[in-house]
C-alpha cells in the first residue's frame, strides 16, 4: 500500500501543485489549459480570489509530491512530512469548498456547472487523499516500538 499511496501522492500532488503554479504566475493561461474557469461564467470577484489563492497554493502544496516522494524510498521523515501534507491538503479542500459555497450564495458567478461539479471533484479527491495519507502515518507512528 505505501507505493501505491507514494505514487498517488506524486501524480496528484504534481497535477495540482504545477497547476496552482501556472494559476498563480499566468491567470489567463491557466483558463486556456481548463485549470481555471473561463471569463464567461465567472465574476472578477471570483477571478481574483482564485488567482491569489492559486499564488498561496503555489506555495504550499508541494508537500504532497514531496512526501509521495519521501514515502516511496522508506524515508524516515515521511511519516512527518506526511502529516503535514495531509493536514495543508485537507484544509485547502475544506476552504475551497467553503468558498465556492459560499461565494454561490451570495450571487457570485463560480463558473458553469460542469466547472462546479469539476471543482466538487477535485476537493473531495483532495479531502480523499489527505485523509488517507495522514491515517496512514498516523497508524505507521502508532505502530513503532517505544
């Protein structure tokens, strides 16, 4: 199970990570690539709050690839980098979810519907994989002696 895990943390983490990334540095190239919603279906609003948590995210979210990455060569800090990649994953899905909700609530255009559901997806894969990996270096860590 840990190379499985490993390499999903990699190819997610990567995905997301370097879309964040692009996000963050061209905004426009990013919605010509399907990582961000288009003009047409978006207030600047949401544009904006999506850029700069792209900016933030760019920041953060390379720690899922890192612990994929220290997780498949048995690294002694991967239980560690593990926990804080699962916590950074797990509250960015929840705050991302927050957000659409309540941004929808209050009147702003968030994209088509299909960028929704895209959206909805994606969080809840975050939130998925997030739990996951922390349950798992939570169990690792239970397990050793002393």
């Amino acid at each position: 199970m840990r190379m499985v895990l490993g390499a999903i943390c990699i190819l997610f983490g990567v995905f997301g990570w370097l879309g964040q990334v692009i996000s963050g540095l061209n905004y426009p190239l990013a919605q010509k690539l399907g990582l961000q919603e288009k003009d047409e279906g978006t207030d600047p609003l949401f544009r904006r709050a999506e850029a700069n948590t792209a900016r933030w995210d760019a920041l953060v979210l390379w720690t899922l690839p890192v612990a994929g990455i220290l997780l498949l060569l048995g690294h002694p800090w991967w239980p560690w980098v593990s926990l804080l990649a699962g916590g950074i994953y797990l509250d960015a899905a929840g705050r991302e979810a927050a957000k659409f909700v309540s941004l929808k609530k209050g009147g702003v255009r968030i994209g088509t519907a299909r960028d929704r559901r895209m959206a909805a997806i994606f969080f809840a894969a975050m939130a998925a994989v997030a739990v996951w990996l922390s349950a798992y270096a939570l169990c690792f860590l239970a397990a050793r002696p002393g």
